[in-house]
C-alpha cells in the first residue's frame, strides 16, 4: 500500500499539464483495449479500400521520422566531432527510444494477429519492405534501449554496466545510423508498390531517398522543438547555442532535400499532376510551407541565431513532414469518391500515443541524469579501463586538459 | 520474385466475356466450394445490377454488369472479378512473412497460419482482391484460392466446372493460343486485346471482351510486375548498409585519429604524464 500512497502522492504533485498527459494515456489505452475487444472493423474506420488508416500513416509512418533526431545526433556528434552538441544527444535518444518503442505499440495494435508478430522473425521474406522495416526497428529499438541504458545506469549507480556501455558506444552510433538509413528509406519503400494507386505529386522511384533525407531534417528539427521547450517548461539548462549549430546543417539537409525533390517531380515522375486540385494543394502546401519556406528562413543568421524564430522555422519543418508522410500514405491514395476518416477510438488511440510520449519523457528527464550530462566534465571519447571514474578528481582534471586539447571543434 | 520463371505451363483461366450470359452459377458454386457465407443485398445498392456490391471477405468472384445500346437494343455486358493469380503477384512480393505464394500449379495461395495481419497485400495489390475479416477481433485475409484444394486433387476450379460458356482452364500458354485464335477467327466479335497476358506482368487469368476494358470495370494497371517496383530499391539495402556503416566507421576513426594526434601534441607540449591509452 504504501508504494501505491507514495505513486499517488507524486502524481498529485505533478504540474496539471503532466496529469492532463496521464488522463489521455489513460483514455487512450482504454480505446486500444476496446479495439482488441471488439475487433477492427467496429472500432475503426478502416475497411477494404482504405485498409491502413491513422494508426499506420501516423502511429508508424509518421512517428518513424520525427524519432530520426537519435540516429543523426548520434553520428553529428560521434563520427563528425562536432562534440559540443552532446549535451542534446541523450534527450534526443530518450526520445527516440519512447518513440520506438511507441511505433511497435502501435504497429502491434494496427496488426490483425498481435499475437503472430514475432512471425516475421521465423518466416523471412527478404522482397518485403515491411519485413525490411520491422526487421530494422526491432534491432533500431535495442540499439536504443542500450544507449538509453547509460543515464539509468549512472542515476543507479551500476558501473560495470555503464563502462561496457561506454565500450560499445561508438558501434551502437554506428549501426544506429546505419540500420536507421535503411528503415527510414524502406517506409518509403512501401510506397513503391502502390503503383497506379499514390498519385502521381508523390509516387517516384526516389521516395525511399526522400524519405531518408526528410527524416534527418525532421529529426533535427525535433530536437530544436524539444530543447527550447525543455528550457523552457522544464527548467532544463538554455541550449540556444548549440541549436544555433543544428540551425547551420539544417538548411543544408533542407537544400539537398529541395533537389532531390525538384530531380525526382521534373525529370522522373509522370504526370498528370493536376487533375486533383485538393491534393495540389496539399501538395504545394507541404513543399512551399513545409519546406522552402523554413529552408529560406534558416537562411538568414538572425533566424539561425534568434530562439522564437529557430522554433518557429524548426516547427514549419515538422509540419512539412508530417504533412508529406499523411499525403503519400494516406491523402494521395485517395484517388476515388470514398474519403477516409479516422474514427473517434483511433483517434483517442494516437493522441493518447502521443500524450504517452510527452508524458514519458518528462518523466525520464525527472527522475534520470539526462540533461546534466555535460561531456566537459567526462571524457566519454576514452573508455576507462576499469579504474579512472572513481577517482573523480583526478579523472576531471585529465578530462579537462583532454577537451582543452580537442579544442571544441568550430562548427562548419 | 519469380520474374525469370517460365509460366507457359502453369494453370490459367481463360475467360470469355462474350459468352457470358450472367447466371452468376460462378458465384453460387464459389461460396459452396469454399464455404462461404451469404451476404444480405438488396437490389441497385451498388453501382449497377450487380449484386453484392462489392467482392469482400464472404464473395470471392462476383459478375459485374454493364447496360449499353447495340443497334437500338439494350444489351448486357459482363466482367468476372476474382483473384487474378498473376506470375509475380505484388501480395507475396510485399508480405513481411510470406504468406503468399504463386504454386507451380498456377494458383496464388494464401497461408492463413502465416499472416500477421498487416494487410500490406491489401496495400499491394493492383486488383484490389485481397479482403479483410473486418467483423472479427482477429481478422485474416481472405481471397480467391484458385481452388487450390481441387487443382491438387486434378479436379478444375468450381466456377470453372460450374460455368456452362465462358470459362476454359487450362495451362497459360495454351489459352493464350485459344484467346488468339477466337480473335482471329472473329474479329468483329472480340476486341484485339488479351487481358491479363501482360498486365502486371503477366496473370492467370485471361479475358476476352467485346467493350473496351476499362468500361467494363477492369482496372488499368502497369505491365511491369510489380515486384519489380520495390524490388529496385529493396536489392540497394545490404550494400547501403555497408557502405553507411563502413563509411561512418572510416570518417570517426580518422576524426578520433586527429583528435588523439592532437590531444598527444598537447601533452608532449605540456610535458605531462601521458596517462591513458586512448582508443579508435
């Protein structure tokens, strides 16, 4: 009794906003728990013509990618050097971690035999994106929980675990990055197949590519999104600094995305492109809104350099994203009379998954050390062979002559 | 999957639209040899006089009807849809466990004890066949099975049997020779145009009209197989994995080289103690 006094005593200390979140992950398991109870046709508005709906085009297609910031921080920081941003590394694997781990939830409620899923394990079938992609985020999800094992192994106290951790941090970045390129791409993959189905703004053979380039700047954007809001609502240190630095490589990602796209529209798609005015307009509202406009914007250093403004380009980048995944998996297959729209328990479902997520990760930055982690204060480049942490001060002192001697690399 | 197989001697239908006179016996026979449950219709709910509506999880085949003038006469015709087990059908390309598979007896089969439920083959497929169990807590999918039980057994398919005019069965190559030859020797009675000998690349089952395709209802699709689609990307997966992999590997042991040339160049500057071994 007195662990569920002590659970009830800290939820009624939580702010209102956070009880808000418990009460829609609450609503939301309910409405999945409905779901299993009386099946998928009563409880959504899926049916033979619109057999995915909210939970794939969201839940998964969409959440895959705004979960990219893990992988590409992870490389940014790890591989390229660019060290001073590892401050926002670990919120970013938090987050990409609950988002995996939301993806499966959802994935696992969408299927119509949850209780088969580990099928893909036994039957491979290599041809099959889908097979590709689930393959890829269960190997992508452990990836995560290691790296995520780190700050909960430092608020315990578990030392062995923490420098065998340290031991396999740099392949963990590595096949992050690499299983993510492939996943990332293959949800566009998916889309292939749709041939005569997706319309024609978005069906080319390089959607896989512009998947994977889109998921890097949303992921990106994410962390900006999630830093200024952690600082703040959460009191978490101000990292506008180092956002400055994600502003620099954003346009970037942007501008290779804004080829790739003009590439594929213009010399490898076929038309018609405009019998649809309604998904032209989606169309031109993703790319003028969701993209050139913030890619122009984070070309001027007073948007780069100002913290309302970085939110606001990093937003409209999000918005792009979302806009585009929900126009190939869902808006532009809607080529016919019929119209989907998702039903009052999917919705539930996806705002709760959502509200999950917040929820989540206000919780970990409460209880774990993910925003103190400051690197200046350990050298997380040289694993320690067994006996220097402990010695505190004598580790932090060679530490510092070792980031003195890094130089903290100029950002490009 | 399987695009440099040969077909030629896999079971195909050929169906003769012209000779169907819309007795529906197909459908009667396809929900008694598969046990399928009726559906409560009404008429003229769907789009013509065809009836149900649409193909679902309890009808597998189902007669399309179409009203047109000949010579000042009404006149019917008729467009059978059902499962059209292609060569390389996209459902077995797509299905992350393989619950699909085209036999080397022509039909396109579906293994029930396989299926997640992920309905990607529904996704998939450019006939728009494979259909839900929506009404159950744990649906499967469910499609025409080619009559794969009676195929095996050397029997023919129950709408094939059942059909008094229109439908032949028999291997591909050979029913196309029968489609070609019923064109040649009417010309007048049959469009120029196999259907289903390329589409998708290539199906088991093959029809023959009087009316143009798409006013009867057939859907247009590619010629290419479709598999062939992601096939192109998917076969770019283990080599974009090495090369990511290999390349992010090669780029941070040359920046951790630098930064530990670097770090030691400080040290030696500083004379101090060089205390650690450093690492990649």
């Amino acid at each position: 009794m007195t662990a569920a006094k002590f659970v009830i005593s800290e939820i009624k200390s939580y702010h209102r906003f956070v009880q808000a979140l418990i009460a829609l992950v609450v609503v939301g398991v309910i409405a999945s728990m409905a779901r299993f109870a009386l099946g998928l046709g009563v409880t959504t508005n899926l049916n033979d013509t619109f057999p995915w709906g909210l939970w794939i085009s969201f839940d998964v297609v969409t959440a895959v990618p705004l979960a990219a910031g893990a992988f590409t921080l992870g490389a940014i920081v790890h591989v390229f050097h660019i060290k001073k941003l590892e401050p926002l590394v670990r919120p970013a694997i938090v987050t990409g971690f609950l988002g995996y781990s939301l993806v499966t939830i959802g994935l696992v409620l969408d299927l119509g035999q949850p209780h088969k899923g580990w099928h893909v394990l036994r039957y491979w079938n290599v041809h099959s994106p889908m097979f590709e992609v689930s393959m890829c985020v269960m190997a992508y999800t452990t990836v995560l929980f290691l790296e995520f094992l780190s700050p909960v192994a430092e608020r315990f106290g578990w030392h062995i675990p923490l420098r065998l951790l340290r031991w396999i941090e740099m392949p963990l970045v590595i096949a992050a990055a690499a299983i993510s390129t492939l996943h990332q791409s293959s949800l566009g993959t998916f889309f292939l197949i749709a041939v005569d189905k997706l319309h024609n703004l978005w069906y080319n053979p390089l959607l896989p590519l512009l998947f994977w380039i889109s998921a890097i700047a949303a992921g990106l954007s994410i962390i900006i999104l999630e830093a200024t809001a952690s600082h703040k609502w959460m009191g978490q240190p101000n990292e506008s600094e180092l956002l400055e630095t994600l502003c620099k490589i954003l346009p970037w990602v942007l501008g290779v995305y804004i080829s790739v796209k003009a590439f594929s529209l213009f010399a490898l798609a076929e038309g018609p492109f405009f019998d649809h005015p309604k998904l032209l307009a989606s169309f031109l509202v993703e790319v003028g809104i969701g993209v050139l406009l913030p890619f122009l914007m984070l070309l001027s250093p007073k948007v780069r350099t100002t913290g309302r403004l970085q939110v606001i380009a990093a937003g409209l980048v999000v918005f792009g994203l979302v806009l585009n995944r929900f126009n190939v998996s869902m808006f532009g297959m809607m080529l016919g009379d019929e119209i989907y729209l998702p039903s009052i328990i999917e919705s539930l479902v996806t705002v709760g998954i959502i509200a999950a997520h917040i929820l989540f990760f206000v919780l970990v930055a409460k209880y774990f050390p993910i925003f103190e982690h400051h690197p200046e204060t350990v050298d997380y480049s040289i694993p320690d062979h067994f006996h220097k942490i402990d010695g505190a001060s004598h580790t932090k002192a060679e530490a510092k002559t070792a980031a003195g001697g890094k130089a903290i690399p100029e950002s490009h | 999957m399987s695009s440099a197989k040969d077909f030629s001697k896999t079971n195909a239908f050929l169906i003769d639209m012209t000779r169907c006179t819309g007795c529906r016996g197909c459908q009667v026979a396809c929900k008694q040899w598969n046990e399928l449950e009726a559906e409560k219709t009404e008429f003229f709910t769907g789009e013509g006089y065809q009836n149900p509506p649409a193909m679902s999880e309890y009808t597998f085949t189902r007669i399309k009807f179409r009203d047109y003038e000949k010579n000042g006469q009404n006149e019917f015709a008729f467009y059978k849809e059902m499962c059209m087990h292609c060569n390389d059908p996209a459902c077995a390309s797509v299905c992350p466990v393989g619950a699909f598979e085209k036999t080397t007896e022509g039909p396109v089969i579906y293994k029930a004890d396989r299926c997640i439920g992920c309905r990607f083959c529904m996704i998939a497929c450019p006939f728009g066949v494979p259909k839900y169990e929506w009404s159950k807590a744990l649906p499967l999918v469910k499609k025409c099975t080619g009559c794969y039980s009676r195929i095996k057994e050397g029997f023919q398919p129950a709408c094939a049997t059942t059909c008094a005019t229109a439908i032949t069965y028999g291997p591909r190559n050979k029913m196309i020779t029968e489609a070609e030859r019923r064109i040649a020797a009417r010309p007048d009675r049959y469009l120029s145009k196999i259907y289903g000998k390329d589409e998708a690349g290539g199906t088991g089952v093959l029809y023959l009209t009087a009316l143009p395709f798409n006013e009867l209802g057939f859907k247009p699709v590619t010629m290419r197989a479709l598999p062939s689609f992601t096939w192109q990307a998917l076969r770019l997966v283990p080599g974009i994995f090495l090369t990511v992999g290999g390349g992010l590997s090669a780029i941070s042991w040359i920046n951790h080289r630098k930064d530990r040339l670097r770090a030691e160049k400080a040290q030696q500057a500083e004379a101090t103690e060089p205390g650690k071994e450093e690492q990649q």
